[in-house]
C-alpha cells in the first residue's frame, strides 16, 4: 500500500501516545519466558516485531518464522540454545542475508549445538537440545550488541553462568545498558568491568512491570517539530530518567532548535533558535536515529557530518545505500568518505517533480521520511505500512495533527 502525503500546517499541536518500546518489550518476554513466572507486562507492544516474539514463546512447533524481526532472530536462537529446544528459526530473504556467525559461535563454545540450514554464517540455523556448559566466550561487539544482549537474558540460566569477554569497540553499548539495566531490575547481579560482563547463576525475580514509550519512535516528533514554523507537541509515554539510550535525542535536538520540557510520563516539544549552523555526532550508540538526522538536517539546512553508522549496511535493508538514493531524490548528495561515515555539505541540486520514496523494507525510512511532507507536497510513500514493524498508529497520529494522508491509487 502506497500512501500520498501533505501537510499543509506551518504550526503543529497536538498529543501523542508513543507506541512501546519493542526493545524493552522483547527483553522483558525473554526474561518472563526464562523466569518460568507468567507475571504481568503492561502495555505490551502490538508491533511486528513484538507479536512475533511473543508467538514465537508460545509455539511449540518445531520451525519458527520470525520474518524480518532481527531481535528477534537474535533473541530466540540463544533462548532456544539455552533451554536446550530443538527449533528451526527462519525468516524473510532479507534476514536470510543479514549475518548471525558471531552469536553462534559464542553459543557453539558454550557446548551448543547451532547449525545452519542453508548458507554458512547466515538464517535460518537449527538449535538442538543440548545443555550450555561452557561459562566463558570472547565476541566481537562490533557488529550487533544484539549478540551481547541475547546471551545476557540467558546468561543467569546457565548451570556455570557466563562472561562475556567483549573483543574490539563495543557499538550500540547503550542497548547492553539497557539489557543490564532490566535485568537488575528483575533480581540478577550482573558485573561489567571493562570489556568483560559476569552473571553468576540465578533466578529472575518475577514482578508485574510496564513497557515504557519508545524514544526512538519520539524521534520522528522532534523532526517534526523541527521541520515546523511553530511547534507545541506532548508525546506521552517518555520518561526523562530512560534507561532507553536513544532519550539522548532530547539534548542533541536542543542544538537545532527544539526545547523538551519533561512533564508527568510526557515530554512537551516546543521551538526555540536553531544554535548550530554545522552538525557533527557519533551515532556509535544511537545507529537508529541516523536516518531521522539525515533527513532532518538537510531540509534545515544544517550541513553536517555523522559517524558511527557502521552498522546500517546489515539492518532491515541496507540504509546507508537507502538514504543516499531517496536523498537523491531531494536533491540532496550525501557522500560516505569513510566507511560509517556520512557528510553533506550544505548544496542541494533541484528536487524531482513527483517524490516516490521507496522504503525497502524498512520501518524506519518510511517513518524518517514521511515529515518531509511539511516542504514537499504530494510525496508518496511506497509500501507505507512497513511501519508496523515498530509503530502501527504512525499514520493515524500524523492525521490527528493535520497531515493529510491518503492512499494512492494507480
């Protein structure tokens, strides 16, 4: 389903309810699931991905399809290793090519007994039911602190327990906090001491909880925000003191004109002066927001220069070589000098007459890009409903602040 945009408001109000935060949302039903406890999770997500988890937990057949959950994927295959299941975990092509070698092998030292179905290194991999003795295993935390998080959850239900020796930078590591964090919470001792993370065997403690709002869904009302002439938007569902570690978008949207005044669970978004005419930040640990800043900085006209995207190139699509072709589309050369690397110098060539903006797949190029509405009339989102993945209502929300959304008919 292709959807045709325009928003035709130069001053946006309104209050929003953010869906869940799927990351915390998949952690606590891992944490349920190893608890052997069926306490309460409040305000559970109705995303893609989290309704996948949660199937997933509640099937008892032998294959699995988790589609383009990546968290998932990652999740359930140290999950299933660690309850000793039998299971085949498959997903859509694109995860098929997304790799999983390094969880895997960490597992295979532990004593699992991971293989995989069709190409080396890659989905679907079949666990079989064998018990992890092993409590030591080094991983590169380069590549995805999904890894690390999912032999986390499971780390407390090992007979030996685990540490996890971290080799290279870690990236993302605000994701370990936050796995860290949760697991607190629920009764487990764990110790990180530079690159090395140790939980000792131990039982989750089981209490009612509540998922929190998504910051990273909050960043698609900061861009819009930004993008308006005035602005008066209450996002409810955000806590100033998240463990989330994409909350920071609050300070780094201060730099380009955008005041969070933190209320009751709410945040209100309102506008101040733009401070900076140049923009530079690593997104080492904040990779989801790249593309709400790209897109961002751009129609405001902030040249700028983004690190730490190193990872893009193996999420839902490949969303460094995504933003450079539907930047394009604006006008807009964004160049990678360096690997991870992503500058823009302040020029814009003319935009195409009628903007379609493919979105790949991915949830989140569908919700970086649909704000430039605000500047672009009739631009057309093509297979919009890819937002199910993280935020079902996104559409319904920008109708209630005015944005006119509409299906495009052939």
């Amino acid at each position: 389903m292709n959807y045709i945009l325009n928003c035709n408001n130069s001053e946006i109000n309104g209050e929003i309810v953010l869906p869940p935060s799927k990351s915390i949302n998949n952690r606590l039903l891992i944490i349920r699931a190893l608890s052997g406890k069926n306490f309460i999770i409040n305000n559970l997500s109705d995303s893609d991905d989290c309704k996948v988890m949660l199937k997933a937990l509640q099937n008892n057949e032998e294959l699995i399809d988790i589609g383009h959950a990546g968290t998932s994927m990652r999740f359930l295959t140290a999950f299933y290793a660690a309850t000793s299941q039998s299971k085949i975990i498959t997903g859509s092509e694109r995860m098929k090519n997304r790799p999983i070698h390094e969880l895997v092998d960490g597992l295979n030292q532990l004593g699992a007994n991971i293989t995989y179905v069709e190409k080396e290194r890659y989905p679907p991999v079949r666990t079989s039911g064998k018990e992890l003795t092993g409590n030591q295993l080094y991983i590169n935390g380069g590549i995805s602190s999904q890894f690390i998080t999912a032999l986390m959850l499971v780390a407390p239900s090992l007979p030996n327990g685990l540490t996890i020796h971290i080799t290279g930078k870690l990236i993302s590591s605000s994701y370990v906090l936050l796995t860290l964090q949760l697991m607190k919470s629920f009764g487990v001792d764990v110790i990180w001491e530079n690159q090395s993370i140790t939980i000792l065997p131990q039982l989750y403690r089981e209490h009612d909880c509540i998922v929190e709002g998504d910051w990273s869904a909050a960043s698609y009302w900061y861009e819009i925000a930004a993008l308006a002439e005035k602005a008066d938007i209450v996002i409810h569902g955000l806590s100033h003191n998240s463990f989330q570690g994409d909350s920071s978008l609050a300070l780094l949207f201060e730099k380009i004109g955008i005041r969070s005044k933190f209320l009751n669970n709410a945040v209100r978004l309102t506008k101040t002066v733009t401070h900076t005419r140049y923009f530079e930040f690593d997104f080492i640990n904040n990779p989801d927001l790249v593309q709400t800043f790209v897109v961002t900085l751009c129609l405001k006209n902030i040249p700028f220069r983004i690190s730490g995207a190193d990872t893009l190139r193996i999420k839902e699509t490949d969303r460094i070589a995504a933003l450079q072709t539907e930047m394009a589309k604006f006008g807009f050369n964004i160049q990678e000098p360096t690997a991870g690397v992503l500058t823009w110098d302040g020029k814009q060539v003319t935009a195409n007459k009628l903007l379609f903006i493919d979105t790949y797949k991915d949830h989140r190029m569908a919700l970086a890009f649909a704000p430039a509405a605000m500047h672009y009339k009739n631009l057309v989102i093509n297979d919009a409903m890819v937002v199910t993945k993280s935020y079902p209502n996104y559409w319904g929300d920008l109708r209630a602040v005015g944005f006119e959304v509409n299906e495009l008919f052939n």
